[in-house]
C-alpha cells in the first residue's frame, strides 16, 4: 500500500500544490469481492414528507461503492492524512430522486362520495355513507402524511374533523354558512375587515353549529386578534365574490350571457363588494369570440390530474389558447422551478393570431 510519503511526491512530479486540495487523501484498493450488481435496497433508507420519483439514471463515469468514506465536508482533520479503504462494488448508474407533485384529486374524489351537508334535523338520521380517517385515507392516496394533511387544510380548510374522520363540506351548505355570516354582517353594520367571531358564533349558534360556523370565517377570511384578545375575521372579498359566482355558474349549467352574468352577480355578492373577472381565474372560462360574449363553469379541480391529458383536455375544449386564459389551468401541473411557458413551449405551439402573440394550439393530434 502507498504512503503519504509516496502521494507527496507524486504530486510534486505532477506539480500540483498540496495545499490546493483536500488535506485527506485516499488510496483505494479492490477487495478480495468485487460486485458488479450492487443492490440498492439496503441503501435507501429515509422517510420522505414529500413525494418523489425514484429514476434509474445512466453515467458514463464508473461509481465506486466505498463503505466508510467521508466527504470533505465530514473531514476534521486539518494536517495531511493518508486513508485505505477497500472497494466493495462499482456501477454505471445512479438514482436520483426528483420532487414529485402529490396527485391528490382522488382525495377529494373520495370525501365527495360523502360530504357533509349539516347536523340532522330532529329525528332525522345523517345519510348513509363512507367516511375515512386519516389512515384510511393513507391507504387510498399516493402521498404523505403531511401533503394529504396539508390538502385536507386546503379542501376543507381547518381542521374539518368529524368523531375521527375527515370529511368535506358540501358546496351549497358552505354557502348557507356563508350567507348567514354575510347577513349577520350587514345587519350589525359590521366592516368586512372586522368581523368578531364571539359575536357570531353567539347570534347564529342556533342555526348552525358554531364549529361550523367558525370553519366558514375560516374559508372565506383572515383570523387575527386585536389587543384586548378577541378574535376577529376580515373576510375576503375575492374568495367571497368568487364563491358567489361558482354558484351561479353551476345552477345555470351551461353558458351565460357575460354581461347579464356580471349584472346578477354583481347583485348577489354583499352590498360593498366589488366582483371582477380576475377573481374567476381557474373557474371560469370566457369566450369572446362569440357575440355575445359567454361565461362558463370551468374549474381546475375538474381537469385530468396528468400532463398530457390535461393538455388533451384543454385543447379539446378550445382548439385555440391565449396565454393569459390557459395559464391558470396548467398552473398546479408545473413542478420545482418550471414555469408556465416551459410548459407550454413543450407541449403546445405558439402562433400569432389576429396581431396578437400567445395563441396556443396542441402540438399533438386531440383526442375527445
């Protein structure tokens, strides 16, 4: 085996500084077995929060496997040291692990087999139904702990839980609860930006249940307290405005005149809300190549939760895109660091239409 001696000097042959590389050496030696299969299994050992994709990856370099060797980061020696260590498996791959977006649209598929729609009415039993807790959801769902929770808290939005089990509030209830709060609010001259929770909970807990009651401020506003401790909610008046029109849009069930959606809608939100059509994006889709113009219910949680066949989707809805209304369909689907253009440059094509730039179309034949 080498010595430092014998590395100090094949340096100086080479006429590289010692002091310009690491002060750790290492002599490598092959053991008496050397693997050419090297079994991954013992090696990936990690919990994730997140998800990944495990990918197979090909080098052409040659990978040592060297039990008990450090990085240079993991060294504590500052003087010049000489280590053996023995070669126990070499490879031409590696894997590498890549973020992953949960698909999570089944985990509102399955709470909606069951929503929850309000307490029973007297002797009336609650409907029949599947409920799961967290575990079950677990079991159903490609996903961690922590993303399901996470999504659970954007679905239905703090701690929605049942006796145990998760479960999702039906969209009419929601806009009862809401209705109610927004009522109380007008009558009692309230600010939107200052909304005391006590005091709702106190005037309608004999309508519904104050837990739910709670989880509707939630929804739609912003918890804070001011200084002598009470809490208070500033609703938001784009959740609000959208939610009104996503109610609209699903009882009319097919396109709406967009001037005589903007009249009723502006009619239906609270007295001093201003609804716009940025509020809707991601929810509806505007057509303006009609005469004229229409407004239908399209949301995003409806889309295939795959690239290729949202894309297929989209572009089999409209044949034709303009970047600014396609960007909010396509926006969940990008990954670390990827933007929407990216997205789009790979699996659309841009063309110019009417003067205008960013007009999109599939770059692969649609399928309906």
């Amino acid at each position: 085996m080498r010595t430092l001696e014998e590395v100090q000097a094949t340096l100086q042959i080479a006429k590289v500084k010692e002091e310009d590389l690491q002060p750790v050496s290492y002599c490598l030696s092959f053991g008496d077995y050397v693997s050419t299969t090297v079994s991954w299994s013992w090696m990936i050992h990690f919990q994730l929060t997140i998800s990944v994709l495990i990918i197979k990856q090909d080098t052409s370099n040659l990978l040592l496997f060297v039990p008990g060797c450090k990085s240079p980061d993991e060294q504590i020696s500052a003087s010049p040291q000489l280590m053996h260590a023995q070669i126990w498996g070499f490879s031409n791959c590696y894997w590498e692990l890549r973020r992953q977006r949960p698909r999570l649209k089944k985990l509102k598929k399955l709470l909606m087999e069951n929503p929850y729609d309000g307490p029973a009415v007297g002797m009336q039993e609650e409907a029949p139904g599947l409920k799961y807790t967290m575990d079950d959801l677990l079991e159903r769902i490609q996903a961690s702990r922590e993303e399901i929770e996470i999504e659970n808290l954007y679905i239905v939005k703090h701690r929605p839980v049942f006796v145990g089990f998760w479960r999702i509030l039906d969209f009419d209830y929601k806009m009862k609860l809401l209705g109610h709060v927004t009522q109380l609010v007008d009558s009692e001259s309230w600010s939107f930006s200052r909304v005391p929770l006590s005091a709702c909970l106190e005037e309608l807990g004999s309508l519904e249940p104050k837990a739910m009651i709670e989880h509707c401020l939630n929804c739609y506003g912003r918890r804070y307290s001011i200084e002598d401790g009470q809490v208070m909610y500033a609703l938001d008046e784009d959740k609000v405005c959208r939610a009104t029109a996503q109610l609209l849009l699903q009882k009319k069930k097919c396109r709406f005149n967009l001037s005589e959606f903007q009249e009723v809608w502006q009619q239906s939100v609270p007295e001093g809300m201003s609804a716009r059509l940025d509020q809707l994006r991601g929810l509806a889709l505007l057509d303006r190549s009609t005469k004229p113009e229409t407004i239908s219910l399209l949301r995003e949680e409806d889309l295939p939760e795959d690239t290729l066949e949202r894309f297929n989707s989209l572009f089999s809805l409209r044949e034709k895109w303009m970047q600014d209304d396609i960007e909010p369909y396509i926006q969940d689907l990008c990954g670390e660091k990827q933007t929407t253009g990216a997205l789009l440059t790979k699996h659309a094509r841009s063309s110019v239409q009417s003067g205008f730039k960013g007009v999109y179309n599939s770059r692969r034949p649609v399928s309906n």
